[in-house]
C-alpha cells in the first residue's frame, strides 16, 4: 500500500490545495518566529561573555540614564 513518505507526501499536497491563500501569511509568521527564536538563542549565548555589551535599538543611554530619540536639549 502506501508508505510513511507517501502519505506525507499527499497531505502536503492537500494542505497546499486546502489553505492555498493562508500559506504566505503563514511561510511569513514561520520565518518571523525562527529569526525571534534565533536572536533568543544568540542572546542567552552571549549573557555568558559579560565582555560584550548589549546594544538595543532605539535607546540612548547616557551617564544620566536613557533619553528617549527626537528629543531635543537647549544650548546654552
């Protein structure tokens, strides 16, 4: 009869022809999660190598403390 592969095989096909306007919606939130999952990943790596700072984006840290961007100070 059929083996594992085939049946595999089939139900993908089915699943394509099913779900086919979903699947770009869903390839798009798979790759979003694997790249979330991967800085994850790398992050925990690197909070071992105290050495290496952590950078985020959209943050200016001062000896004051952070700022929030677009703002402006007056000169004096």
């Amino acid at each position: 009869m059929f083996g594992l592969s085939e049946l595999a095989i089939i139900l993908l096909v089915v699943i394509a022809v099913l779900c086919a306007k979903k699947l770009p919606e869903l390839a798009r939130s798979a790759g979003k999660s694997t790249r979330i999952l991967k800085a994850e990943a790398r992050a925990m790596k690197d909070e071992d190598d105290p050495a290496v700072p952590r950078v985020i984006q959209g943050e200016t840290v001062t000896p004051d403390g952070p700022k929030p961007q677009g703002t402006q100070q007056p000169r004096p």
